[in-house]
C-alpha cells in the first residue's frame, strides 16, 4: 500500500466529527482489505501522526480546542490525518490555515465538538482483528522533537502565531 493509496481509502470515507465518532465505516472499508494492506494502512497513519507530532500543531490544537493536554494532542493529530491529504498538508504547512476549515470554525464559533479523535487511531486494529481474530502487529516509529516550546496561555504570543485563529476566537467572545 502507497500513500497515495492510503489516502485514496480515506477519502472514501466520511471524515471523523469528533471525540465521539466510531469511525466504523473506515472500519469496513479496512476490513475488506488483505490483513498485510491494513498492517501497511496502519503504519501511514502512524508515520503521519508521527509527522504531525510538532509543537506548531499543538499550540493551534490548544487554541481549537481551548486547552490540549499530551493526550489531546495524539488524539488531535488523529482527527487531522482523518480529515484527508489537503487538510493536512495545508496544517502542515501553515498550522493558522485550519481557522479557514470548516470544522474547526464550527469547533470555535459554535462551542461544537472538539478537533478529536482518539478512536480514528484504532481503526487499523479493529479492522485487522476482525479479519484475522488477532491482534494487530505492533507498528514503528519514533516520536520526533517538538520543537522549542512557548507558554500557550500567553496570548499576545498566540495572537502573533495564529492570526487567524485568534481572530476566530475573538469573534466567538463577541457572539451573545
């Protein structure tokens, strides 16, 4: 299985919502797959996840979702690889770009859901344990530095990061 491949497969299925999503779809979508395909799906998610482990991230993470622990942020970096190839390249490479994605506006404006999804990480292993009865192989991969780190409750700094996230949040305290 190629990238591409994997994230031809995604695009598939619906996008994770939130905390709350099954993901069962991409579930039986995987579930269709020879069992070596699902172990290979499941080391992309984790080399993207992996990718995605920078401290630029997490710091727009904790403006989305106001507040993001160690957790959170796995389960962040989690909803951001289910939400397909654009969205997080486009993070990837401009984190403050996710203010213009619809979810995360709904997540800021409208106090919805947060950007999560810890159970989009188990779908390779539910998919592989429904197809062979076992568990699935352990992955690899290693977590990478960060990244210097700044204090996330300073502000002034956020706004100076993240323009446009701020702004969103700014418009949300001005909302009756």
């Amino acid at each position: 299985m190629t990238r591409d491949d994997f994230w031809a497969i995604l695009a598939e299925c619906p996008r994770p919502t939130g905390p709350d999503d099954d993901c069962d779809e991409l579930v039986s979508r995987l579930s269709r797959l020879p069992p070596q395909e699902i172990v290979a799906f499941d080391q992309h998610l984790t080399d993207l996840r992996l990718g995605a482990h920078r401290v630029d991230l997490w710091g727009a993470a904790y403006l989305i979702n106001g507040g993001c622990s160690d957790d959170g942020f796995e389960y962040f970096r989690c909803w951001l690889v289910g939400q397909g190839r654009e969205i997080y390249e486009a993070a990837l490479a401009d984190p403050d770009s996710l203010a213009d994605y619809g979810p995360v506006r709904r997540c800021i404006l409208d106090d919805f859901e947060e950007c999560e999804c810890e159970v989009f990480m188990y779908t390779p292993d539910r998919a592989y344990q429904r197809m062979t009865g076992h568990e699935l192989p352990e992955g690899s991969g290693v977590y990478p530095e960060l990244g210097e780190m700044w204090d996330f409750a300073d502000v002034e700094e956020m706004r100076r990061r993240y323009p446009r996230l701020s702004a969103l949040l700014d418009e949300a305290d001005a909302l009756p």
